[in-house]
C-alpha cells in the first residue's frame, strides 16, 4: 500500500514540495509493532519493493531500512518512557539519521551530488514526516488491529469446529 501510494500519487506532487518517505514511516511503525523477525521481513519486502519499482541501485534502500529498523528496535527495547511520548521525535531522530547517511553512500560512491549538500530539502521531508507520520501510525494501528481481530475469530471458528466433529471433548 504505501509503495503504492509513494510511487503513484505522491509522484504527482510539485518537486518544490518534495515527496514524503512513506517507506521509511512503515519502517518505523513496524519497528514499533512486530517483533524481531517478522519486521525484519516485512521491512526488507517493503524496501525491496521500493527499490524494483523506482529502480534504485539495488539493496542500498533496503540495507539502509534494514538498519534503521535494527537501530529502532534496540533502542527502543524495554525504555521505561510511554510509547506514545517517543515515538515520532524518535522516528525524526532516525529519518534525520537516514537521510544523512544516505547523503554519505552517495558521496562515497559518486551518484547524483550535482546540487551538493542542502539544508532545506531535509527540513522540508522531515516535516512531512513529521506530518505524516502520527497520521499514518493510526491508521496502520487500525489496520493492524483488524487484522489481528480476524485472524482471532478465524482461529476460533477453526477450533470450534474441529470440537464440533461428533466426538466428546476432553
């Protein structure tokens, strides 16, 4: 969905505005929400997705995911602070991170450093995160929640009626 979304719709945005990572705030939200190795799955799915459908340098953005997923999860393992105090500021800590990081690989390896080091674009796609993000988090939560309702019940129908064959439960 947020593939999808990033490479559709989004695309259609003035370049002045810049195109918010949807990718990287699915990143953080599941980061937050699964454990260790279904994130780590989904976030290499996600990102791998990204890469095919833009046609970036392959496994560079999914690396890159990857250990902002890694990065978030230790951090953030048994911190005695409310979810909902360090969530964002955490997830701008680490999209700032990120985004200069990947300021770095392209440095190093030489790709698009035509207009250099600019302060503004990374101000203007932190507040779209920013803005984004507490939006997106609710709804994945929504999301997530129905899921899991349904693959609740769906896992009581199954036992129930595997109970309901004729035979004597014990």
């Amino acid at each position: 969905m947020t593939v999808v979304a990033q490479t559709t719709f989004l695309q259609a945005l003035p370049l002045a505005w810049g195109a918010p990572d949807l990718i990287f705030i699915f990143v953080v939200f599941v980061a937050y929400r699964f454990a260790w190795l279904p994130g780590l799955l989904l976030v290499f799915c996600a990102a791998w997705m990204f890469e095919v459908t833009v046609s970036l340098r392959l496994g560079i953005y999914a690396i890159q995911c990857l250990i902002v997923f890694v990065f978030l999860k230790t951090v953030t393992h048994n911190i005695p602070i409310r979810e909902s105090i360090y969530q964002i500021p955490l997830g701008v800590l680490a999209f700032v991170l990120f985004r200069l990081f990947s300021f770095f690989l392209a440095s190093i390896t030489g790709e698009d450093l035509r207009a250099g080091w600019n302060w503004w674009p990374l101000l203007r796609d932190t507040i779209w995160f920013t803005a984004l993000a507490w939006t997106l988090f609710r709804i994945f939560d929504a999301l997530l929640s129905s899921v899991e309702r349904f693959l609740q019940r769906r896992h009581q129908m199954v036992r129930s009626s595997k109970g309901s064959n004729g035979r004597r439960n014990p």
